[in-house]
C-alpha cells in the first residue's frame, strides 16, 4: 500500500502529463502524446490497485459501460478520462489543483514569452489576438482553466489581492481576445459566487437547483439545437455555434445514437468550417447518450452531495467549468475539466446498503 504523500506524488505525475498532453498540440510536440497517454495510464493502474478498496460498484460500473462504448465507437476518451479521475480519487483533491494551476501558470507563461518572442507568432483573427494559439478562443481557455482552479484554490481566504488578481487576469485577456463567451463564462461565475455565498444550502430546494444545474444546461443546448438554430440573437451571442449544433444533432445519417462515433467524426462527416463547440452537445454526440446521460447524472447526484456538506469552493470549480461547456467541448478532458475529479468522489458513498437505504426512505416518504 502507498502512503499519503506516494500517492499525491502520483496524482500530481498523472494530471501532469494530462496537461503536457493537452499543450503538446500547441507546443509542436503533439507525436508525443501516446506516450504521455500510456505512462498516464500506468501510473493510474499503480493509484487505481493502491486505492482499490475504496470502489464501488458505480465507479465499476461506469468504467465498463465506458470500455463498452470505447469498443464500439473506438473512442477512447472517455474511458481514458475516467480511469485517470479513478486514480486521482486516491490522492488529495487540494494537491492536485495546486499543481494543477501551477502547471498551467508556468507552460502558459512560457508559451507566452514564446509568442512575444515571434516562435509562435500571432495571427490577427478580425482584430483579436490568438497569442500563437492558432485561435483567441484557444487563447482564452487556456487562461480560464488556471483562472477557474485559483478561485477554487483561495476561494475561502476571502482576500482582496486574489479577486484583483482574478479580474485582472479576465479583464487584460478579454480586451486582448474579445472573446465573449469568455468573457459571459467569468461573469457568470462570478455571478454564482455571489448566489453561493448568500445561498443556505442546508435548504432542499437549493440544493436541487444547484445540483440540477448540468440537467438544465444540457436541456437548454438540446433545445437550442433542435428548435432554435435558425434564431438570430442566439446565433449572433454564439457566434452561429446553434447552425453547427443542429447539424450534428440532426444529420439524417449519423445523428445521436447508444455509443457515440470515433473522436474523428468531425473530420470525416463534417468539415473545418462545422466545429462543434460546445460541451454538451460534442459530449452527447460523441460518447453517445448511455455514457453520457449517466455521467450527467453522476455530476448531479454530487453537486447534490457537495452541496449537503457546504464544500461551496467545489461547487465553484465544477459550475463554472459546466458554464463555459456551454459555448466550448472541453467537457471529456480532463486537462480542460479538473472537475470531473470530484464526480469519482461525489459518487464514492453509492454503495448497494446505502442505495437500499435511499429507495426505503422514499417509499416511507410517500405513505406518509
């Protein structure tokens, strides 16, 4: 058995390469991404053995429903995102996302003094600046994913210097990127914060309008792709991301189906021109709606949880990553989706004894 700090060792290891992985593309060294894949995935086998007696038959139970569409899609995604989020259980969850965020700080950072450096040189987009990235939304990401993981990181310090420092970052990004849905994302995390911090969640009802959150927004791209994609406003906000969801969503060959398509559908269906920008509908298309009607309901079911025992900085990480989903597919990554972490976590209490015990008090409830 590992200890402690073995185990933190390995968990920062793994979300390591997860980065590099993600950085690999934009860095020129994107063939090396099969190796960072599989010495992540052997270093998640080690935490995955280590910490083996604390899963439960969901956690198995997702792991081969993902196998599953994994050999019937050959998209690996999922599974490969999942088993890393298993061995991360295992190490502290404070740990990680320091690293985490110190991670992305400093690639980010070098990445920049590269762009100044004319190594990877700008490309004007209408006036917006990509910083080498190929792309400012790319450019702007980038910078939310340390962005996000700070405000979780000194979300209960309550220091003036850290908000400053988080809407500064936002602030000099934005007027270099123009990029909205960034921008929209961190002022409705913002907003959340504000709803969090005078919420009571000890309130039932509060806690399932939290924990309904991910059901809500992925009604609301589904609506949006099949009744509204010719809508102007929303077209005009999204950029026409609403054209492009409906013609996944609706193509007369290869619409949603049980277990998605291979991660190169995009590639052989569509073109460069029909991106798919957003997190639930790219989720939904790809991974197919078992996995991924069951993952949205493991994010429910712990934001319910998380809201029981008040861990609000938690709720943060996780609404303001769902938030930005919306407009971007970064929901399968977990380089892009630290947040899937806690859902391994959330779930960890779903035992067949404690699931006996919720179905009794349900029943006791309706005789009442």
């Amino acid at each position: 058995m590992l200890n402690d700090k073995c185990k933190n060792s390995l968990g920062v290891a793994v979300i390591f390469l997860a980065i590099m992985k993600y950085y690999g593309v934009y860095f020129g060294f994107s063939n090396f991404s099969k190796y960072f894949m599989l010495i992540s995935l052997l270093l998640s086998t080690v935490l995955i053995i280590s910490n083996r007696k604390q899963y439960n038959i969901v956690h198995i139970g997702f792991l081969l429903l993902a196998g599953l569409q994994f050999v019937i899609s050959k998209n690996i995604t999922v599974v490969y995102t999942y088993y890393l989020c298993l061995a991360l259980y295992a190490a502290d969850f404070r740990v990680i996302v320091k690293w985490f965020t110190i991670t992305n700080a400093v690639l980010f950072s070098i990445y920049l003094a590269m762009n100044v450096v004319g190594i990877h040189p700008t490309e004007y987009l209408e006036g917006r600046n990509d910083f080498g990235f190929g792309n400012p939304n790319t450019a702007f990401i980038s910078m939310f994913l340390i962005w996000s993981a700070y405000f979780y990181y000194i979300y209960n310090k309550k220091r003036k210097i850290d908000y400053i420092l988080l809407f500064a970052l936002i602030f000099l990004m934005y007027t270099q990127t123009t990029t909205r849905t960034g921008l929209l994302t961190a002022v409705m995390t913002i907003i959340a914060f504000i709803i969090l911090e005078n919420m009571n969640l000890s309130n039932r009802y509060a806690r399932m309008f939290v924990s309904s959150f991910p059901v809500l927004m992925s009604l609301l791209s589904l609506v949006i792709a099949i009744f509204l994609s010719d809508n102007y406003f929303f077209n005009s906000v999204l950029s026409h991301r609403p054209l492009y969801w409906h013609s996944y969503v609706m193509h007369p060959t290869r619409g949603i189906n049980l277990f998605g398509y291979a991660s190169n559908i995009r590639d052989i269906l569509f073109t460069q021109r029909m991106p798919l920008d957003s997190g639930y509908i790219w989720s939904l298309y790809s991974s197919g709606i078992l996995v991924y009607t069951a993952l949205i309901a493991m994010m429910c079911y712990t934001l319910y949880q998380l809201c029981k025992k008040n861990k609000k900085a938690e709720i943060l990480l996780i609404v303001s990553l769902l938030i930005y989903c919306f407009a971007e597919s970064i929901m399968l990554d977990l380089a892009t989706n630290i947040g899937l972490v806690l859902i391994v976590a959330g779930v960890s209490n779903l035992n067949l004894k404690n699931i006996k015990k919720m179905k009794l008090r349900v029943k006791s409830k309706k005789t009442v």
